[in-house]
C-alpha cells in the first residue's frame, strides 16, 4: 500500500502573474497565451492562435513550458474564475495573459499536471 503523503501547495508550484502588455503589441509577435485560450482548452493548442510583441526578456519571465498550468484569475462572472488549461510542450518564445496566473511545477516528480485540467 502507498503512503500519502500531505504537501504544501508552495512545495509543488510556483505561481506567478502573466504579461502586462499594450494594445499595440496584439496580433503580431511571437506566440501568446490568452484567457480565450485557457477558457477554451483543457491543453493548450499545439500552435497557440495568438501572437503578442514581446522581448527576449519578457519571454524569459513569463515563459510557457510542460507542466505548466494557467488559471483565469480574473472575470466578469464568477463561473469563469479558475479554469484551468496545461501546457503539455515547451513553447518557445511563448508568453501569457496578465489576466492569467501560472502554477510551475517544482516537484514534477509529485505532480501530474494534466490531472489539473478538469473543467466543470
């Protein structure tokens, strides 16, 4: 029999806030994460369907890689608060939505992020 063991959520991610960015940077650029496609989606896409101008320094900040969860944390109704989509690849030169929060794995060895994925 397995013993369980109980952790805390700070041993198993790390959460951090998403891109602040300006309307001029949409549409072109290099790939992004956005809310309509975390809301959308239990994993991201394989080609994310939006593009957002960003530095070298911003896509190192708030990169896309797998593990990684986005949670909506923000919304003009509460059944949109929350919902969930993983990053089963690497996104290189990926970044995402201000309106997003991403839950890194430091514990890829305890966590098994599609598990976070479920939608209700």
């Amino acid at each position: 029999m397995t013993k369980l063991r109980k952790h805390k959520f700070a041993e198993l991610y790390e959460m951090s806030s998403g891109i602040s960015s300006k309307p001029h940077q949409a549409g072109h650029g290099s790939p992004f994460v956005s809310f309509t496609t975390v809301f959308n989606n239990y994993f991201l896409p394989d080609e994310l369907p939006d593009k957002m101008d960003t530095s070298a320094a911003e896509q190192e900040t708030y990169s896309v890689k797998a593990g990684d969860v986005f949670l909506t944390r923000t919304s003009e109704t509460l059944k949109e608060l929350g919902m969930s989509c993983v990053a089963v690849k690497d996104y290189p030169a990926a970044t995402y939505s201000g309106f997003l929060k991403r839950l890194r794995p430091l514990r890829p060895d305890l966590v098994y992020p599609k598990w976070s994925a479920p939608k209700s």
